[in-house]
C-alpha cells in the first residue's frame, strides 16, 4: 500500500520527509513532490498522484471508495477544502478527463479451450480404435467364432473411444444435456452400417443371406471424429477472437456466418477424402451422400447441443432416424396383400438415385434444417460466452 | 414473532461471513422464532456445512448463488414478451446516467420529516391490500399498464383514501383504483380485487405520490418496477434462468446501451462487455427464481432482516413487494464501496455493474423499514447512496467482553516499556510505517520493544507482508543490537509472534503484555483489535481511519495514517506517562463496555424489531371462496409482538419473566386470554399444544399482579368467536 499516493503528507512535509526514502522495499511509483500548505489548488498534487486512479474511474464514487483505501479520510479531506472524501472525490472526477482503456489482449481468452491439448490426441481414438478393430476382422476371417468376439469388442471400444474423445476439448458439453439424442446417433450409424444393404435387399424380396455391410463408410466416420473436433475447435478459437473484435452483436454475427459455413465445408471435404480413401483400402463402393450427410448432422447437432440449444438437435436427429426407420419399414409392410403401394415412393427413390438415396436424403434434410437453424444460433454471441459452468 | 434472516454467503456456514454475529443474535433473541433463508457463495462453502442451529431456528433454507441449473423451462410466447420488455427497461435503468445530486438526494432531503407519519400510514394500507396478492391471480396487467394506471392524476385519491383504516379504507382503495382501471373492472369484484393488488404491488407508487415528484423517486422506480415485474415473472411462470441466458437478453443490453441518452462508457461496450454483464446480472438476479415467496415461506414471517445489503438483501425487496413484509437491513461493511474495490474489467462493464450495485443498494435503502450500519463510516456511505436520515440507526457490533475481564480489570503488570500490536498481518494494517515510528520511538526511548502479535492473512499477501516486515525490522534493528547491547543477547526489540505460542498463549495475554496498544491501519472497518484493547483497559494509539475515531472517542491518542513520526511521538507520550496510560485505560474499558457488548447489540436489534413490528405490521388479509375480505378474520392477538403461547425455554430457566427484559405487562394479558380459552389458540396455532400454553402461563398469572382479575373479567373474547366463525382463518392466520 505504501506506493499508493501521499495524500496525508501533503499538509506537513516534515512528515514526508520523515519518511525514510530507502526502506521502502515495495516503492513503484515515482514520488510526487508534496505540494506546499497554502498553494492555491490542493487538490492538484492530490489529483497529480492519483492520476491513473481517477482516469480509471466509472463515477465518482469509485473514486472515493479508492482514495478510502489510500488512507484518506473526511479529516484530511479537510484540508483540500471539501466537507468529506465524496465531495472531493466529485471533484476529481469532474477534473480528470477519462481516458480510453488500452484493451487486454484477448490471448488467454483465445487459449482458454485448448490450454490442455490433450483433447487433439483423444480425438484420434475413435478412428484409431475402429481401424484396429477393422484389421482384427480381416485376421480373423477364417474363424468365425474370434471373429465374432473381434466385432463387439472393436463395437465396445469405439464408443468407448468416442465418449472419451467427446468428453473433453471443443465438443465438451458442460451441461450433459445432450442425453436424448445419444439413441437417434446410434440408430443413425447403425442404419448407415446396415440400412443400405438391408434395403436393397428388401426391395428384391430378400434378404435371404447375408447382405455386404458398408464398412467403408462407417470406418470413415469413425476416423472423421478428429477432423470434427479439430474443425470445431478453430470454430471456437476463431469465433471468440471475432467476439474481442466486433463492437456489436450484427457485426459479430456477419462475421461469424462465413466461418461457420467454411469450417463445416472444410469438415465435409475431409470427411470426402476420408471416405474415398476407405473406399479405395476396403476395395467397397462408398455411399458418398449418406454418409457425408450424416457427418455433417452429427457434427452440426453436437456444437448447437454444446453451444447452448440442446433441443433442435434432437429434434432433427430423431427425424433423419425416423425417415430412415420408416423408409425399410414400409418395404416390408409393402409385403402385406393390398398394401403394395406404400412402397411406391421409396422404390421410386431407388430406382432413380439408388439405395444410398434414403439415408442422404433424409439426413440431408434434417442437417440442411439444423444448418439454418445454426446460422442463427452459433451467430449470437450468448453461444460463445463462457459456459456458466467452468470458471 | 417469526423473523426471516436473510444472508449471503454468511451465516449458518461454517465460512460465513458474519457468522458468529447472526448466531449471537438468534442466541439471543431466543424468544422469537427465527427462519433463516442463506445464499450460498461457492460449493466449497456449502460442503464444509452448517454451524449448530440453536432452538429457535425454525427452519433453514438454503439456495446456491454460484450456479443456477437450467431448469429447462420454456416460457410462452407472451411471457418472452413479458420478460423481454421488463429486462429491457431495467437495462434501461442501468445505462441511464445518474442525474446529479440523486444519489445523495435523500440524505439531504430531510425536510420531509413532518410527512413521515402519513408516509407510514398509507403503507400500512398499501400493505394491507397487497395481500390479496396471496389469490390466484387472473388477468394479470402488463407491466406498463400498472405503470400508467399509477401515472393517472386519479393516484392521489387512492393515497387520501388510504388515510382511513382497516377494511374500509381496503374497499375505498378498491374503489379508487376501479377508477384507474376503467368500468369493465368493476363487474368483476375478484378480477378487480387482484389487479388491484398487483396496481399496489408497487407500494410506492401508490403511498408516496407527493414523494415521488422529486428525481430520486421517478429515478429509482424506473429501476424497481422493471425488477419487481421480472419478479412477478419468475412467481407467475417460473424460472429465469433460461430467459436471463438467452440470446435476447444479449440483444436487449446492446439497444439499451445504444440508446441515446445512455451512458456514455455505455455505448462504448463491446459485446464480450455485454456477455459478462449479461452474465453478472444473471448471476445476481437469481433470487428471482427461488421458491422462498410463498406464502408459508418468507409471506409468513413478520420481518425480513437483511444481515447485509446487495444480493442478501434481494430476497426482503421480494417478500416486502409480494407480502409486504418489512425489511431490516444491517451493514456492517458496505456492499457497494466493496463492489468498487473489487470489480475487475472493461470500463463499460465496470461502469454498468456499478450503476445496477448502486440502484439496487438505492432500492434497498428506500424499501427499507430501517437501515442499521455498523459504524459511522458504513452510515455516511449509506446515506450517499441515497438511505434516508431518518432511517438510518447505527447498531456497533458486539463482542465477547468476558474474556478480557480478567486483564481489563487487573492492575496493570505489563513491561512499562512495550508497545503491542495484535492483528492480522495484511498490506492495509501497514505495519512498515509502525516500524518506522517505533525506530523514532527507540530514539527517544532506547528501552522501548514492540511485539507484533498475529497471523499473516489468508492468501499470498499476507505471508509477503510478513516476510517484508520481518526483512525491515531486521535492517532497521540489527546495528542498534549489536552497538547497544542493552537488550538481552540475540533478542531483538521487535518481536513476531502468533497468538498459541509459548509467550502467548491467548488474546487476551497479547494485550495484557503491552502497556500501550498499537494500531498502524491505512484501511480499517471496524477496528476488532482496537476494541479488545479497550477491553483490556490498555491505552491506545491508532491511526484516524475507518471507524477508529467513532470507536474510540477520546479515550485514546488518534494520528493521521501513513504518518511515523505522528504515531512515535504519541507512543512516546504515553510510554512516558503512566498516570495517563491509566487514566485513559480505564476510561477506554468503560467506554467499550458501555458500547461494544454483545448485550448491547442484540437489546438494541430486539428494540428495533419491536418498533418495526409495532410501526408495520403485516396486515394479511383474509378472504372467502368469493374472494370478499373477511372482516375480523385475524384476530388481534397474531400481532403481538412475540411468542406468546409457548414460553421461551431460557426465560423460564432464567428466573422470574418480570425479570426478563421482555414487557411484562401485556405478555400476561395475553397469556390470560390463552388461559381462558384455551381451545382459541388450539385452532389458531394448530402447532402449540395446548397445554404447554396453559401449563406455563399460569405461574405468570399468578405472579404478574393487576391485569389479571381484569382479563378475567372479562369472558366470551372476541376474536376467538371471529375466528370460530371463519372458516378460512386456521389456514392463512396460523403462523
């Protein structure tokens, strides 16, 4: 405290030089000289050596509440001619202009999600999991016993993985408010892993054997969890560094549009590579619209579900799946004397873009809904405060 | 009586602040009831749990300000509507500039003083009408409606009609306001009964209407009724939580500090600004949510006492505008001056929170039945931020002065020549001026020691302060030691010790060991130490801070702080004069029991809670299936002012209840009407049993000498038929 001004010493400057100069260990601030008893102004040395304190002020109350702590009181108040601290501290603040605040730079603030990186590693797991668990399959082909145990296994670990790479870093959702939706995801990705051969199979009246699984595109999902948290990470990164910048929330949200829309093409083109290249090592035809849509919906209603709207996404979610659930469930009613024609739309559907054409619309669909409904959701700035939860 | 205490982060947690100042007071106070109703200030704190609970604690509700759950409520379109035009006004208030001279409008208008009475009489009314806020409602007003009807030039009818008492004066309002509101009310007496009182759920519109033609008042209802009706919100729809998170109230903040007429640190807010004060406001503003206005919760009680102001003082603005429960606020350190020295950020966001901080302390004030600051210190500050003179009453806070009795009233054995210090080691007690003055003082007085006796602060202030004092003394006293000789080998005439050690073992041996007590601060609230050292009947010399010169009023030396030489000459003065030292000693210790015992504190709180019960009485009002009022439906004695079926168990214990310092004369003619029909107080208090109330007030009536053959006299007690005869009675009155 003993940097911090000389209002008292003001009126006696033996007292002041009473003060041996070369004890004080915590001295910052260049001395003031005390301004002579009797000068015409006291209050200029006193507004002298609280400059910073005054400049910084919101009303004058602060300032009063500030010079209290600086030992000043009505006493000494006195002396610089006001009846107490409030009046003088009036005074200086009508005296001192405000100055503009340098701003903080905004560093930390940026830094605050991936100050633990950790996060960047736990987003490879999925993938990594599922690739091992691919390759077990294929060593295991001959036994069909340990090869059955190699696939739940492989199951099991992936969704361990999954929940361990979700649990931190960007896609963290602070709330754990995103429980409804877990059972559409799952349905979702099983339905990619198995609803195309099922339904094609239906359509030719089957299935009589076992029909080919799209293991391409569920591995390239799998592996597309970390560009997913990567992408949602320099979302978040560059989001909040547009939140420092902007001076209103229309400036913000102008900004913060094209961002999003980049980063989601920048996912979809990884997610594309990511699923040719299974395509290409599995040696399988790729079901590039259901399984590029759904990326997108998966990764759109996780960052509404952590950024503060957790209902939409489930809404979307649970309609993608139902469309889905809906569209093998009506080839099969269809098998009903009478009920033929309730399988029209969905043969026409296949007959024109083939059986992927199902899960790309609908997924489609509900990520083009939820896509609109992000644009103005992550557009506001209350999505990228900081959680009420972390500190 | 039943009391509502309300804390924050304070008193039944074991890291309460104020703690053991409420729990003297409900120890105290053991003839009323009390419910506490605390705000939590972090988990660890609600994890390291309660301190014992004494009897009369009814009940302990507790909620946490450091999170809010989303409770998921989603509110209708119309509520958002609602909501939105609420928080945009309150916003509003906030970015507003403060007109000049109306923070400070009230301490200086005191010419108001012969309207008080009437001030206090349209109150009551008021009060007496809001109840039927306790209905259902239907057809609840928008909020500017309520705001033109009290704008209407037809108000200062309703206030002329509230001179008269009672239920009459009820219906005339009822009347009156059917005026305001137009005919269609009238065909509906219920609607109307409840529009009415959501019209007079600001009091203050209504009762003051000539007080409201200065600034202040316009000034601080443009802040209290958007709060009220965001509160009216969360008790008709539920929870804030949500709607004060959202994306709108963002928007809101930025139209408010946009707008022309704002601010001007307003308008340079950024929207990382408007995020935090969005989420400052939330977190404050959650007692909006909380369930503690019903009806059988903080609308049971006869007073709120705040045991500080700000967020704890929140929910009593609440109960007083959904109850009309009186509000007691007690500060023992202002909320607001702390909100200063310690809010953190941008300009515009310090500039906003501090304008909400300040209108909300306004708002506290001016709804305040009576304000107690600790000291004169925390009083001034009330009264600039715009508390009323009149209501304002300094309470000293009390301590334990048994346990200096023993040195206070021992002659003194101290060493002649030390000078004691006793304290916590922080920055703000500078003890590196006390070094310097006690290197002056060893000039003059080469005998003279200094023991500094204390623990460093919490935190890693307190132990840097220690270490630079430590590294000082060590420099300013190593030659002198070695030179002199006259101290004891290796004993250096400062000295740093925590109270526990070998030296010293208690507090009160601290001070017993100096012959003058020692007090450097250049910040100081209410100074503890100096007042123990008054105790101990020690001479003092302290510094001219905080409350030092109220607390010690003359009978100690007092020097400007930051000034070494000052403090060492005074020092000297007194090392050099024992008669002095006695004589101010012991005009200190008498000083200190006069005005700083717990006793005092808890008689002067009981004193205040009668007046306050005695001056605004909480007037429920009970109605019918029709929704009419029920004349006579509470009888007269749920107003007497303290327990009267069941004798305080202490007061027994005690000795004789005339002995006790609750008033006995009108106790017993309340027992009496007890004694005789004892089935009325079965019915009205479905809680007492009835033979512990005539068990216990029998000795009473045979004790107590004239009332009683009078009461006797007189049979057939009138409220108990009335209350026989309303079926409604057991179910609102019993409290």
């Amino acid at each position: 405290m003993n940097e911090l001004g000389h209002a008292d010493d003001l009126g006696e400057p033996d007292a002041a030089r009473a003060w041996p100069e070369a004890d004080e260990p915590v001295t910052t601030r260049p001395r003031t000289p005390p301004a002579r008893p009797g000068a015409a102004d006291p209050v200029k040395a006193l507004m002298h050596s609280h400059r910073e304190l005054c400049e910084r002020a919101v009303d004058p109350l602060e300032i009063a509440a500030r010079l209290e702590t600086h030992g000043l009181t009505d006493h000494a108040a006195a002396r610089f001619r006001h009846r107490d601290v409030f009046s003088l501290a009036e005074e200086l603040y009508a005296r001192v202009p405000r100055v503009e605040e340098t701003r903080m730079p905004e560093g930390e603030a940026v830094d605050a999600p991936g100050a633990h990186t950790g996060w960047a590693v736990f987003a490879l797991l999925p993938g990594a999991l599922c690739v091992a668990a691919m390759a077990g399959v294929h060593l295991t082909e001959d036994r069909p016993r340990l090869m059955a145990a190699v696939v739940a296994a492989g199951v099991l670990a992936v969704l361990l993985g999954l929940r361990a790479a979700l649990r931190r870093g960007p896609l963290r959702d602070p709330s754990n408010r995103t429980g409804g939706s877990h059972a559409w995801m799952c349905w979702l990705v099983v339905y990619a892993l198995l609803g195309d051969g099922l339904l094609s199979a239906a359509l030719e009246g089957g299935p009589d054997e076992p029909w080919p699984l799209a293991t391409a595109s569920v591995s390239a999902l799998a592996l597309a969890c970390a560009p997913a948290i990567w992408c949602a990470h320099l979302f978040a990164v560059r989001a909040r560094r547009r939140l420092a910048a902007s001076r209103g929330l229309k400036e913000f949200a102008g900004s913060v549009r094209p961002l999003l829309l980049s980063v989601l093409a920048l996912f979809l083109g990884a997610l594309g590579v990511l699923l040719a290249v299974c395509g290409a090592v599995l040696d399988e035809p790729v079901a590039y619209a259901g399984a590029g849509s759904l990326g997108v919906l998966l990764l759109l209603a996780r960052l509404l579900a952590v950024r503060g709207s957790p209902k939409a996404p489930v809404i979307a979610l649970g309609a993608a799946g139902m469309v889905e659930a809906t569209a093998l469930a009506v080839v099969f009613a269809g098998r009903l004397p009478g009920c033929s024609f309730v399988t029209v739309p969905v043969e026409t559907v296949v007959a024109v873009w083939g059986p992927g054409a199902v899960p790309g619309l609908a997924c489609g669909s509900a990520a083009l809904a939820l896509l609109i409904h992000a644009t103005r959701i992550l557009t506001g700035a209350s999505a990228h405060a900081t959680p009420p939860g972390s500190p | 009586m039943r009391i509502g205490l309300l804390t924050e982060g304070g008193y039944p947690y074991v890291s309460g602040d104020a703690r053991l100042w409420c729990d003297r007071l409900v120890r105290g106070l053991g003839q009323y009831e009390f419910d506490v109703y605390a705000l939590s200030r972090s988990e660890r704190q609600e994890n390291e749990g309660w301190i014992p609970m004494p009897p009369q604690v009814n009940r302990v509700r507790t909620a946490p300000l450091w999170t809010a759950e989303d409770d998921g409520i989603v509110h209708g379109r119309r509520t958002r509507r609602r909501f939105a035009e609420a928080y945009g006004e309150l916003a509003a208030a906030i970015c507003a500039p403060t007109p000049p001279g109306a923070m400070g409008a009230m301490g200086a208008a005191d010419p108001r003083g012969p309207q008080r009475a009437d001030d206090w009489e349209a109150v009551d009314v008021s009060e007496a009408s809001e109840v039927s806020g306790a209905l259902e409602m239907s057809g609840v007003p928008e909020v500017s409606e309520v705001l033109e009807a009290s704008d209407t030039p037809d108000t200062p009818d309703t206030s002329e009609a509230s001179e008269a008492s009672g239920t009459s004066a009820f219906l005339e309002a009822l009347a009156a306001s059917d005026g305001v509101m137009g005919s269609e009310t009238a065909r509906h007496p219920r609607a109307a009964a409840a529009r009415h009182s959501e019209t007079t759920g600001h009091p203050d519109v209504v009762a003051f209407p000539e007080a409201s033609a200065g600034t202040f008042d316009s000034e601080a209802d443009r802040f209290a009724a958007p709060l009220y009706a965001l509160a009216d919100i969360a008790r008709d729809e539920g929870g804030l939580v949500g709607a004060l998170r959202s994306e709108a109230v963002v928007r809101t903040l930025e139209r408010a500090c946009r707008a022309p007429g704002a601010l001007r640190a307003a308008r340079e807010a950024r929207v990382p600004d408007l995020l935090t004060v969005a989420a400052h406001l939330e977190c404050v503003l959650r007692p909006l949510s909380l369930d503690w206005y019903e009806d059988d919760r903080l609308g049971s009680v006869d007073l709120c006492h705040a045991a500080a102001g700000g967020t704890a003082a929140l929910p009593g603005l609440l109960a007083r505008h959904f109850s009309g429960v009186p509000l007691l606020v007690t500060e023992y350190g202002v909320p607001l001056r702390a909100h200063y020295l310690t809010a953190a950020g941008s300009v515009p966001v310090r500039a906003l929170l501090a304008s909400f901080h300040g209108r909300l302390a306004a708002e506290v004030y001016r709804q305040a039945a009576c304000v107690t600051p600790g000291n004169a210190h925390a009083r001034r500050w009330q009264e600039r931020c715009g508390a009323d003179r009149a209501k304002i009453r300094t309470v000293h806070p009390g301590m334990e002065a048994s346990r200096f009795t023993a040195v206070g009233e021992a002659r003194e054995s101290a060493d002649p020549y030390t000078l004691v210090w006793v304290g916590r080691i922080e920055p703000a007690k500078d003890l590196i001026t006390l070094l310097h003055a006690f290197a002056e003082v060893r000039r003059s007085e080469p005998r003279a020691r200094l023991r500094i006796v204390g623990a460093p602060a919490d935190g890693p202030d307190g132990a840097v302060c220690l270490a630079q004092c430590e590294a000082l003394a060590a420099r300013l006293f190593r030659e002198e030691e070695v030179t002199e000789g006259a101290t004891a080998v290796g004993d250096s005439p400062v000295s740093f010790e925590e109270v526990g050690g070998r030296e010293v073992p208690g507090l009160a041996d601290a001070y017993a060991a100096g012959s003058v007590v020692v007090l450097s601060s250049v910040v100081e609230g209410f100074p503890v130490s100096l007042v123990e050292a008054m105790f101990c009947g020690r001479a003092t010399v302290s510094t001219d801070v905080g409350a030092v010169v109220e607390v010690i009023g003359g009978t100690g030396l007092v020097v400007p702080p930051r000034e070494p030489r000052a403090l060492a000459e005074a020092c000297v003065a007194l090392l050099r004069d024992p008669g002095r030292r006695a004589r101010l000693g012991a005009a200190a210790r008498a000083r200190a029991l006069e005005l700083f015992t717990v006793e005092q504190n808890i008689a002067a709180f009981r004193d205040i809670y009668l007046g306050i019960v005695s001056r605004f009485p909480v007037r429920r009002l009970v109605v019918d299936e029709a929704g009419e009022p029920l004349p006579f439906g509470v009888p007269a004695e749920v107003h007497v002012p303290w327990r009267w079926t069941r004798q305080s168990r202490s007061a027994l214990r005690v000795g004789p209840r005339w002995a006790v310092g609750v008033p006995v004369r009108a106790t017993v003619s309340a027992d009496a009407w007890t004694t005789l029909s004892p089935e009325a107080a079965a019915s009205g208090r479905e809680a007492t049993p009835v033979a512990t109330a005539t068990a216990t007030s029998s000795p009473e009536a045979t004790a107590a000498p004239a009332p009683t053959p009078v009461s006797a006299a007189a049979p057939a007690p009138l409220p108990t038929s009335a209350s026989t005869s309303t079926p409604a009675w057991t179910g609102k009155a019993g409290r």
